[in-house]
C-alpha cells in the first residue's frame, strides 16, 4: 500500500509517504518560534501546524512523484502530544480521508518513534522480537519490552522528567537556547565528562527520575556562579560533557538491567535522546558483550511522519482502522 503519514503532536509538522516499507518523501516543518521561549509555546504551536500543514503535505506528496488518487490510507498521530497540535492533524487527516474515501489509521506517537526501526533502511537490519527499546524523547523516557508487533509492554518508565527535558531544562540553566539536547551534545565534544560529578537519583526497578539531576545541576550552577559569576561560560564544555555524560550513563544503567534480568539480547534505541552521540556510542560498545544493537538513522530519531507512516504500513496490513468519530488524546498510553 501507499500510505500518507501525517505527524503533528508537537513543534514538528511532519508529512510522509511510505509505499511497503519504504519511505518515498519525510518532509518536516520544525517550528523556530519556540527558540526564545526556552520550551515549546502550545498555542504557537497549533497556530504554526495550521500554517505548515498543507503545504507540508503536498510537498510529501509531490517529492514522492504520486498523486493524491494513489494514496491507500491516512495515518495520523491521534497522541500523546499537545491537543491544540494534534488536532491539526487529526482534522486535516479525516477531512483527506474522506475526500479520498480512503481508511483512516490511528497512531500512538510512542510507538511510533519505536517503530521507525523497521522502515527500510533505518538500520542496517531491523531488530528481530523479542527486544528491549529504551525509548528516549522530549516527553518520555520508557523501556518498553516487545514481544511482536503488538505485543507491547512499557516495563520501566520516568516518574518526573523525561530525559530529553532533563537536557533541556538544563540547557535552558546554562542559557541555552531550546531545544537544548542538540546543543549539548556538540558542546561536550569538547569538554571532559569527569571534570564535574552529579549525583544520580536512585529509583527502584527500571524507573526513572531526572528532576533531581536538574535540581543538583541548578544549586550546583547557583553557588559557583556566587563565586565567580563566569563560572558557566567558563566552564561551558566541561558542564555539557559531564550532564551528557551523567544522563547517558542513567539512561542505559535501566536498560541493561532490564537486560540482564529478562535475558535479552536485542537492545534497541528510540526517540530525540536517541541521536545523541554518546549514547550511541555508549549503547554500540554493549555489542562487545554479546548484544546485538539497533539505531536508527538521525532523521529517524526525532519527530517525523517516516515513523507515523511505518506503523500505518503495518496496522493496514492488520486491517487496523480508525474511526472518523475518534477523539484525539494528550494522554495516550502504548
Ligand atoms: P515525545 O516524543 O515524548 O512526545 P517530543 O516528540 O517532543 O516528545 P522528540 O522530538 O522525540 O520529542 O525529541 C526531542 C528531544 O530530543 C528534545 O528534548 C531534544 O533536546 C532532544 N534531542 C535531540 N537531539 C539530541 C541530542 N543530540 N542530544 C540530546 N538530546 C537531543
Ligand atoms: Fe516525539
């Protein structure tokens, strides 16, 4: 089938268009006018969706060389996200839907971010269940156990922050603009991961807590710059080195215990956090160990409509349609 993914539950409006499994266009509109505010702006950004989102989705549909008539389905992120940005999309969806008298396919945006390993060329080959995904993003930080393609089990999850926000709200400390994750990571290039210790707030099983770290990082931040207020600038590669290095290091400590515990082989990686290059680095050297290790492309990492439209693929082969009467929903568990 050739499907249309549309993906709008954040500051990303995103069009794809998959034929099988492989992706013929992913056009994305990320959204600058969030930079200033340090955080993304709910009502800025459903203004924005309803400015990019058609011209979104005919540049997808055009960079794919089809015509609307090819089109077999809609897929669309029904949550979790922002409801003002989901409802951009779910509207736009259903009203192509039923101009084109075509199904309607529901996506959960979570699995989504998972489910991009099994597009075409994300990866060299795709993971094989059973297999652990942590997945890491702006909103969530989950280790999801997965059994099939619709077995799907979140076994550990974060009880405050997720880890892309731990970045963020960090970076935002340092006077970062947002989204700070990007930006840390090319600054701790140059910096030393031990120059700076941050206590990691233990949790039990494979849960997880990053407001402490922030907290931790913030007094840290705080009293140093009382006695020297450069102290940040100064000490700015350093800083980045050793919060990437103390979140990388919290990330996969979880992960591998699931790991280990289950006995399972197959480690995978999901979500913004993901494109992180020393948790990339980090989780490639488990393969040394036995593991077999899955990352996906960049492109593939944060928000996009490949990953809507991949999981469109395989719910239209299950004959898993939605409805036009469905709600999105904010709050939308795997
Ligand atoms: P969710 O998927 O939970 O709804 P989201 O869609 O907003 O949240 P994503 O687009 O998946 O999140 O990821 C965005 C997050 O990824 C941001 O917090 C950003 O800082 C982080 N991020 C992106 N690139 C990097 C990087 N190289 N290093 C660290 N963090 C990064
Ligand atoms: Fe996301």
């Amino acid at each position: 089938p050739i499907i249309l993914g549309i993906e709008s539950s954040c500051d990303d409006t995103s069009a794809a268009v998959i034929q099988g499994s492989t992706i013929l266009s992913n056009v994305i509109a990320s959204q600058k006018v969030h930079q200033k505010y340090g955080g993304v702006v709910p009502e800025l950004a459903s203004r924005a969706h309803q400015q990019n989102i058609v011209p979104v989705i005919q540049t997808a549909i055009s960079e794919a060389k089809i015509r609307q008539k090819d089109l077999d389905a809609i897929a669309y992120t029904i949550g979790p996200g922002l409801l003002g940005s989901l409802l951009v999309g779910s509207s736009f969806a259903k009203s192509l839907a039923i101009a084109l008298d075509v199904p309607l396919i529901e996506v959960n945006h979570m699995q989504a971010h998972i489910f991009a390993h099994f597009i075409k060329d994300a990866n060299d080959e795709a993971p094989e269940f059973p297999f652990l995904c942590l997945t890491v993003s702006g909103g969530h930080t989950q280790v999801v156990l997965l059994k099939s393609y619709t077995d799907l089990e979140v076994i550990g999850e974060t009880r405050d922050d997720a880890a892309g926000e731990a970045f963020d709200k960090i970076g935002k400390i340092m006077g970062l603009k947002y989204p700070a994750g990007p930006e840390i990571d090319r600054l701790a290039k140059e910096g030393n991961p031990n120059a700076f210790k941050f206590t990691k707030p233990k949790v039990d099983g494979y849960d997880y807590s990053f407001s402490g770290l922030k907290t931790g990082v913030m007094n840290f931040l705080n009293q140093q710059q009382q006695k020297n207020p450069n102290f940040i600038q100064e000490n700015l590669n350093d800083l980045c080195a050793s919060v990437q290095h103390t979140i990388t290091d919290m990330c996969l400590e979880k992960l591998y215990l699931a790991a280990e515990d289950l006995g399972i082989k197959s480690l995978a990686l999901a979500g913004g956090v993901s494109a992180n290059s020393e948790l990339r680095h980090k989780l490639n050297l488990k393969t040394e160990e036995g593991y077999k290790v899955f990352i996906p492309k960049f492109e593939y990492t944060t928000d996009n409509a490949a990953m809507i439209a991949i999981v469109g693929k395989i719910k239209y082969e299950n004959e898993q349609f939605g409805e036009l009467t469905s709600k999105s929903q904010a709050r939308f568990k795997l």
